[in-house]
C-alpha cells in the first residue's frame, strides 16, 4: 500500500498541469533513475549491470504474458543460449531456467485462477506423452548401474521441460497474429546473431576472444574460444557466434535458416522482404562458415522438399548455387571437405565412424531400454554419439527411438494434409511449411550430429520442440478457419 501511494504521488507530480510541479516530478523519475543506473554500473560493471536490467524487464514482462516468456526464451535461444547468473543457490541457475520457470508458473498460475480451462492435447499429445513417460522410465533403471550427479539431474530435469514447450506453444499462441510476431522475433534475432557471428569471425582473433570473455560474468568461457577444423590452428577458423561450438552453431542456423527462406519466399512475409533478403543472407554466409557439413545437408534437404512442394524455382537456385560452390575458388576448401566426408577419408569423419560402431555394440548389448542418460555398465562402452537417433536408443533403446519416430510421423502426416487443403499463399502457409519444414531439416542434420535430444544442448532441445509446437498451432489454427476460406487445394 505504501509502494502505491508513493507512485501514485510520483504520478499526480509528473502529469501535473502545473508545469513546475511536472518538471519536478520529471526532475525526480530522471535523478531516481540515473542513481540506480550509476549504482548498477558503478558496482557490477557495464555488462552484468545491462544483463541485470535486461532480466528485470523480462521478468516484469513475462509476468504481465506468456507471450513476452515466449519471445525472451526464443532470444535468450539464439542470442545467448548458455548464460547463468553470476551466483549459485546450490546450483548456478541460468537464464533459461528463470525463464521457463517464469513461463510455466504464468501457465500455473492461469489453470489455477480459472483463465485457463482447457487443456489443448492435439494429436500429438499421447505418443509425447508416451515418449517422456519412457524416458523418465529409462533414466530411474539406468540409476542401477551409474551413479546420479546433480548436473545430470538437472540437464534431464530441464529437457523433459523443454520438451513440454510443444504443450505449452499449442495452448498459449492461439492467434495468427502471436505466432507472427514470435516468427519475427526468429527471425530478427537469428539475423542479429548471424551479423555478429560473422564480425566475430572476419574481426582478428584476439579481438573476438576479448569480446567474447566479457561474457564470463554470465559463466561463457574464457579459453578455447576460437575453433578450428580439425581443432588445428593450422587449418580454417569455424565460426561460433554466440554459441562457442560451431556444430551446435550449425545445429541452431539449420533451423533458423529454413524459417527464414519460407518467410522470404511467402507471398506475405512477415517483415518486409528486403529486410528478409538481408536477414537470410547473413544466416547462410554465417552457416557455410561453420564448415558444419551435417548441417548444411539438414538445410538442403528441408529447401529441396519446399522447392518441390510450393516453389519449384528454388530447385532452380539451389543447383545454380551447387555449381557456384563447385567451380568458386573461395569455395573449394568446403567442397574437398565435403568429399573427403562421403568418402570417408578425413579425420572428423573416421571419428565419427568409430563412434557408431561403439555404439551400436551399446546397443546390441541393451537394445529395448537403452542404458538411461547417467552412464554405462560396461567400463568398455561410453555414452556419445555423433548421431541423434543412436544417442537416443543409446539412452532409451528401441522403445524411444520409436517413440520419437512416430511423433515426428504423425506431425509430418498432419501438417501435410493441413497444407494440402489451405489456398496457395494462405496467411497460415508459411509458418507450417516453415515450422515443420524446420523439424524435418533438424531430423536430416541429425544423422550427422545429436543436439536436438542431447541433455547438454538443452537450448536447441527446446528450440526442436518450440518449432513443432508453433508448426502445430498453425495447423489448429489451419483447421479453425471456416470452410469457405480453405476450399482450394494445393495439387
């Protein structure tokens, strides 16, 4: 009550109609405020003090909607995925955890006072129900044979979360216009990530290090931050962004980079297209200077079904860019990677072979529940691999795997028939042929790398199911609109 009598007072004085009983009140919001700024500044420095206040606006933000939880988890995501806050409470929380902690108590907080009622499943409810209900079940047995650190509690803890996204997405986004606007923070935020990771990587390297070990207030590294192929000095730079290790950095643009050419392409973008000729440029120079091959492939195969399902041009463009890449000078080191991997023939590929047969002996030794997410029986086996579905028979055996093949079918299956049915250049096409084209990119990419279900990437994890989550909100949305706006058919 105190608190709101002194900004009601505070208030009367600024919209006073008296001019210097205004400017006094003015005078005293601008020193009250220049003092907690410069105590901020003063005491934690520039950074921590900007982050600090970031978080604090958030906060109030997110408290207000889950609309703002969702737009501050998708930048967190793509701008700074693996910040903490500089203090531990047992634990060094990180901002993703404030943050779907916000999010989901919002969520609560809305069931329990009545504003929600109904609890929206879809189609894909029960098997992902079904896939975390095995994966918990898979995490309790592994117990019997690997001890339990709290790091790896938590890691699981906060996947099984992130994978609740999709619910929360399909529940709470439920106008066109909120998953427009949650598309344009996708994609403005990647556009900035990408134009900072490509200063990071043409700027010298002791400058990108010095910029970037700023960010250790926020628990980011300070040594190792430049990466290499092959981790050689001798051989290319990898870009890293924000995101320190390139592949998972590929992992993140393969997702973003597809949004973003739908977008681009749609007859109504979401942002001016100029802006998104700028924004999906960045993403792919930033995603060819990962060197990720993996990742380029995920985004190739994902454009390649768009170019035969609604614009046959970009099959066009993307042969004409193969042949760019083939015969450019300044190209030809990626594409010599690119054959040595199919052939098997260079260092990073021959890892990874020997990191399948490893696992696949894991697996024929526990092949219908996996080993959980702790460790391994065998002092001769370790848990890690290169590649998203044997990390998860690896960690939950057959059972999982299928599991997680069959939600992937099942949404592939409904956001097929969905776009079959809307007219051509329909407000809702873009974002789910974006969205899910998305997902089938990640799941291609995945052959090669295994951050989209990794405890330790809990960031694209989340962005993984956010993409699912916000491609169905656009086929619910699809299947809401009256008859009549949806009777012409793609063919």
């Amino acid at each position: 009550m105190i608190g709101n009598s002194a900004l009601d007072k505070l208030r009367i004085l600024v919209t006073s109609e008296n001019p210097t009983v205004a400017l006094a009140g003015l005078l005293m919001v601008i020193l009250g405020a220049g003092a907690l700024v410069g105590v901020l500044f003063g005491g934690l420095g520039p950074i921590l003090a900007v982050g600090l206040l970031a978080v604090a606006v958030a906060a109030f933000l997110m408290l207000r909607s889950i609309q703002w939880g969702f737009v501050a988890l998708l930048g967190l995501i793509i701008l700074l995925p693996y910040a903490a806050f500089p203090f531990k409470i047992g634990f060094t929380p990180t901002f993703m955890d404030a943050i779907l902690g916000a999010l989901f108590g919002v969520w609560f907080l809305r069931i329990v006072t009545g504003s929600d009622t109904t609890f929206v499943g879809s189609s894909l409810g029960a098997p992902i129900f079904a896939f975390l209900a095995w994966a918990v079940v898979a995490f309790i047995a592994g117990l019997a044979h690997a001890s339990l650190s709290p790091t790896t509690l938590r890691n699981f803890a906060e996947v099984l979360l992130v994978v609740l996204l999709f619910f929360a997405a399909i529940n709470q986004v439920k106008t066109v216009a909120q998953l427009e606007q949650l598309s344009r923070v996708i994609l403005l935020s990647g556009g900035l990530m990408s134009a900072l990771g490509i200063v990071f990587y043409v700027i010298p390297g002791a400058w990108t290090v010095a910029i970037l070990s700023r960010l250790r207030v926020f628990g980011y590294p300070t040594e190792g931050i430049l990466r290499y192929i092959e981790d050689s000095p001798d051989n290319a730079m990898r870009a890293i962004a924000t995101s320190i290790d390139p592949n998972a950095l590929g992992g993140l643009l393969v997702i973003l980079t597809i949004i973003a050419v739908t977008f681009l392409l749609a007859k109504n973008p979401v942002i001016p297209r100029r802006y998104l000729v700028l924004i999906t440029g960045l993403m792919g120079a930033l995603l060819y200077l990962t060197y990720s091959r993996g990742s380029l492939l995920g985004v190739v195969a994902a454009l390649g079904v768009l170019g035969l399902l609604r614009y046959r041009k970009l099959i066009v463009w993307m042969v004409v860019g193969a042949g760019l890449m083939a015969i450019l000078p300044q190209t030809q080191l990626y594409v010599s990677r690119f054959l040595e991997g199919v052939q098997g023939a260079d260092l990073a590929t021959q890892m990874r072979f020997g990191e399948y047969k490893d696992a696949l002996i894991l697996i024929s030794r526990y092949p219908v529940m996996g080993v959980g997410f702790s460790g391994t029986p065998d002092i001769d086996l370790y848990l890690g691999v290169s590649n998203l579905y044997l990390l998860i028979m690896e960690e939950m055996g057959a059972v999982g795997v299928t599991l997680y093949l069959l939600i992937s079918a099942v949404f592939f299956s409904v956001a097929y028939r969905t776009w079959r049915r809307l007219p051509a250049g329909h407000r809702l096409e873009a974002p789910l042929l974006g969205y899910t084209l998305a997902v089938f990119g990640a799941m291609v990419s995945g052959i090669f790398d295994h951050f989209f279900f990794n405890i330790t990437f809990t960031h694209l994890v989340a962005l993984y199911w956010l993409s699912m989550g916000f491609g169905m909100v656009a086929v619910l949305l699809a299947q809401q609109e009256p008859e009549s706006s949806s009777n012409t058919e793609h063919t």
